[in-house]
C-alpha cells in the first residue's frame, strides 16, 4: 500500500510541477539540531529505562541473554525499518504535511488531517491483512482496538513540528 502513495508522491512532484525544494527529504538542522538528537535518543532511553525496570521487579530474565543475537536482530530491523519508513514518511510527513502546511492552516487542524489520512489509510491493513494473533502479539487489542489505534490525528495535532 505505501508503494502507490509513494508513486503518486514521486510522480506529482517530478510532473505536476510540485517541486522538490519542500518534499521533506533533506533534515531541516538549523536552529533544530537538539530536536534530532532528542529523537535520536528518546527511544534508546525509554527501551532501556523498562527493560532496566523489568529486570529490577523481576519481570525480565536475563539468564539466556545473547548479546550477538540482539545486535543482528537490532541491526536487520532497524535497517528495514529505516527503508520503509523513509519511504511512508516521505508521503505522510514530507509531501502531505507540508502540502496541507502550504494553505496556512492552524497546526492543529493540519496534524489532524494527516493523522486522520494516515489511519484510513492504515486501517484495511490491520483489520485484513495482520490476524488477531499478529495484532495481539504487538497490541493486546482485538480489531476494534487496533481500529480506535489507528485514529491517530489527536496525537500527531498535539505533537508540534519543528521546522
């Protein structure tokens, strides 16, 4: 699903005379480089912090522990993960986002919209395509949980953009 909105991105913009100075592509660094160290860094602490956490109250079992095998599995997922989100934020965050942030409209209402389009967008994924089992092993949630899940524009209207 996310190779025909990138194909529609891509086309639209090499086309329709978009342009690509505004895709999103390249890091906005100045007067923003503590927001990408902070988003470098948020998700290493907090994986931590509970993993520190369960173990403390013994809900973690490091017994087996194999440092190699967390770091390839580490790195071939983050590289995937790299790859496909590169991809998928392309359209959500750097073509819609800043299409929509074009119009001048209030940021709220311009997050809403993109969290609103990105979960329809998202939905027949999870409710056809995953089964219950590969839901509740990432989501204690049945199909109707992960369809309240995949409204996300209240977050993403809330959570400011950093230009």
């Amino acid at each position: 699903m996310a190779s025909i909105s990138v194909t529609y991105n891509y086309t639209v913009t090499a086309f329709a005379g978009d342009g690509w100075r505004d895709i999103g592509l390249w890091p906005n660094l100045k007067g923003n480089i503590k927001w990408y160290i902070v988003s470098l860094l948020v998700y290493p602490i907090i994986t931590f912090i509970v993993l520190l956490l369960s173990y403390i109250f013994g809900w973690l079992d490091l017994s087996n522990f194999n440092l190699d095998a967390l770091v390839s599995v580490f790195i071939g997922g983050l590289l995937i993960q790299f790859v496909k989100n590169f991809f998928e934020e392309s359209v959500w965050r750097g073509y819609l986002t800043s299409k929509l942030s074009s119009l001048k409209i209030n940021d709220f209402w311009l997050y809403f919209i993109v969290g609103g389009v990105w979960g329809a967008w998202h939905i027949p994924y999870f409710l056809v395509f995953l089964s219950e089992s590969d839901i509740f092993s990432v989501l204690p949630v049945n199909r109707k949980g992960v369809l309240c899940a995949s409204t996300k524009p209240i977050p993403d209207a809330i959570m400011p953009r950093h230009n």
